[in-house]
C-alpha cells in the first residue's frame, strides 16, 4: 500500500500528534505506585483478610442477632441475582434474613456488589404510622469522595424506587445511620445503597451494597 | 490485552496488573493531563485512583468486550472528580451555587486524545519514534536520519507504515469526505524540504 492509498484522518487528530500531552511517558514510580495500589486492593479483599471491624458505635446497638429468622433460600437469592443481572450486573452474594413473624420488623444482610467488594452492612427496617425507619450499619465502605454521596433506596425493581435518604460516611462510619422512606417494604423489596454524584435525583445505578426481601 | 489477561487482572494477577498498567498507563494518564492539567500529583493520583478503581469494577467487565472504552470512562470520571473536589472550596460558611463549577475539556475531545494516545502505543517503537521526533519535535526526514543514523528511506518507510497504522486504528474518526488524508499527515517543516513526499 503506498501513502496515496491511505485512509483518511481528521485533521484535527493529526494536529493531536504535536501535542506532547500524547507523547509523554508515565513516570516509572507512577507506574510502580499505581501496580502496588491495586495489589493492596487485591490483598485487602482477599477471602482470607478479616473485613474491618467497627469502632464501638455511638449510638446504642439494635441486637439484630437476637432478632433474625433462619437465613432465607439460595433459590429467592438465585432469582434475585438473575434480575439484577439483567439489568446492571450486580451480584447477590449472600443471604437474607428477616426479624420475627412480625413484617413490619425486619433486619437483614447486605451484599457488595462488584464497585465496593469489600464492603458489607446490615439494615434494619421497622415500619411505623409515619413511614419506614432504616436503620444501616456498614462495613468495609469508603467515604464517599468529595463530589458523591451514597443513597439508599427501596424499589419494586431495577426500574423504580424511592430515595430513603442519603449519607456520606466522611466522618469515619461506624455509627449507625437511620434513614426514612415513605413507601412500604413489602411494596418496594429491593433494597440498594448507590453511590451518587451531586446533581444527579435519578439513580446514579452505581450500586454499592443490596438486598432483595420478597419471596 | 488478551482476553485471559484481562481475566487475570480480574483475579489479581499481580503480572496481569502490571501489564495493564504499563499498556495503558500511557493513555490514562493522557486523558488526566487533559482535564486536570499538568500537575504531576494530580496525574499520578489520576492513574492510580484509576486502575484501582477498574481492578474493583473488573468483574463488571463483560469478557470480550475491548478495555479500552471501558478504562476510558473510569479515567475520565476520577480525573473530572478530582477536578471538582480540588476547586471545591474547602471552608464551610458558603452557599452551594458559590462552589466553582468544573469546566473541563468535552468528552468528544478527551476521547479522541485518548483515541491518539492509544493508536500511537501501539505502533512498533521504531515507528513511533519517527512518528514523534517528526511531529512533535518538527524534525526533517534528513535530521531524523541523521540522528537515528539510518538511511532516509528507512526513515520514510517507517513514517509511512505509522500514518497507515495510525489511520487504521482511528479510522472510526475517518469522515465521509473533507478530511485529510493520511498522505496530508506530512510532517510539519518538510513541505517543500529535499525529503518531502
């Protein structure tokens, strides 16, 4: 092929070519910095690292232990997987687990999903006249950066929920945040925690920690 | 980057993560210089954040699908992140809207330096050192032969197989008419020079 048979090329990406910005080389220690970060990310996730354990909490503990039911089936967390793969590709890692007979208290697990594997958290809902109070504990979740926030929600599915509150976690964590939402569990069972850029009202569908209550 | 490498930088290889670093490293930090600008910190912070971040989201990766889009956008939100969070005003006692709005460059244009970045990672080393010392350092086809100490039609042969490359790779720029043509990708002082085309 001589030059005449050559493709085209925008103008404007050959005038790239003089740009030094696309010719500099990443410095070595960049380079050597960025391959240790991610192996300590590797190494902190690592099945055989214990997660990070709370400080003692400020406020007083909800003993969820004392108050959970048998852990639910692998089948609803099966279908529970498949939906939500459908839609974003989070995986449900684990089981769910709900209070006594009484629905309207309830306390569950939360997943990691594949954007924060390590981290981990349970939820206890109560519905009261005035809406439903959440109460979550988190592990293993990074403040969000300066710019994002993390909110959670209740929703009938991938395509409609509604916001019970949002939070950061810049503090430290290790407290227990109670959110409220207006709408019912037994209406809205998913439960998600996303991370949010400011600005955005929609789910961001950056999906952190979750759990689906429904049978 | 083969498809079982991407799988092991999904486990954790620390082989496959150096490999990914160190192939797309170049471009990662391209694309964080155009939005954060030159300061070496925030590039580095750039890079790293970024492949931290894809090594989290790997799993998310369909297997098959091409990286490099994918890194990409990772790329571009953690630099335009960092952006927001160093204007931010750091004090409290101020009303939101006098928060400084980050203005950074399009994402058309951050892909495209992107695009650049990439197809010229892959060129072979002996033509991509043509390709720089003509373009960016404006070097005559005489000078870069005098300097690699190589006939100058080694110099134009390799010059000629990276345009062809270059306009290979980004031949999804390529419009239907009024462009130039990788022909036209002439160096820039050599028009008229004893070693133009």
């Amino acid at each position: 092929m001589t030059d005449e048979q050559t493709p085209e090329l925008p103008a404007d990406l050959v005038a790239l070519l003089a740009d030094d910005a696309v010719w500099e080389d990443l410095d070595r220690n960049v380079t050597e910095d960025t391959i240790a970060a991610v192996m300590a990310e590797v190494a902190e996730a690592a099945p055989s690292t214990p997660k990070p354990e709370l400080p003692p909490p400020t406020a007083p503990v909800i003993d969820l232990e004392s108050r959970r039911r048998p852990q639910w089936s692998s089948a609803l967390l099966g279908a529970a997987a498949a939906l939500l793969l459908a839609v974003g590709g989070f995986v449900v890692l684990n089981a769910v687990s709900s209070a006594d007979d009484d629905p309207s208290d309830i306390s569950f697990a939360l997943e990691a999903t594949d954007l924060e594997p390590t981290a981990a958290g349970n939820v206890d809902l109560t519905t009261t006249p005035n809406g439903t109070r959440i109460v979550l504990e988190t592990t293993g979740l990074p403040p969000a950066p300066e710019g994002t926030y993390y909110e959670a929600w209740l929703r009938t599915g991938p395509d409609f929920g509604v916001s019970a509150g949002t939070f950061h976690l810049r503090g430290g964590g290790g407290v227990e945040i109670e959110l409220w939402a207006g709408v019912s569990f037994e209406d809205f069972p998913l439960f998600t925690v996303t991370l949010q850029p400011v600005g955005m009202t929609e789910s961001s569908g950056q999906v952190v920690l979750l759990a689906r209550l429904d049978g | 980057m083969e498809p079982d490498a991407v799988a092991r930088f999904r486990a954790g290889d620390e082989s496959a993560v150096r490999e990914m670093v160190e192939r797309h490293g170049g471009a990662v930090a391209t694309v964080a210089r155009s939005i954060v600008g030159r300061s070496q910190d925030d590039v580095a912070e750039v890079v790293q954040q970024t492949f931290v971040k894809a090594w989290r989201a790997a799993g998310s990766l369909e297997p098959g699908r091409p990286i490099q889009p994918w890194l990409y956008s990772i790329a571009r939100r953690t630099a335009i992140d960092l952006l927001r969070r160093e204007r931010r005003p750091t004090t409290g006692d101020h009303a939101p809207e006098q928060d400084i709005a980050v203005e950074s460059m399009t994402m058309e244009r951050t892909q495209e330096i992107y695009d650049v970045r990439q197809a010229l990672d892959g060129l072979p080393a002996d033509e991509r050192e043509v390709m720089k010392m003509s373009h960016l350092m404006g070097m005559t086809h005489t000078d870069i032969a005098e300097q690699l100490g190589v006939p100058i039609g080694t110099v134009k042969s390799r010059s000629g197989r990276a345009k062809r490359r270059l306009a290979a790779a980004l031949s999804h720029y390529a419009p239907e008419s009024s462009a130039m043509t990788a022909n036209q990708m002439g160096e820039r002082n050599v028009q008229g020079g004893e070693d133009s085309q």
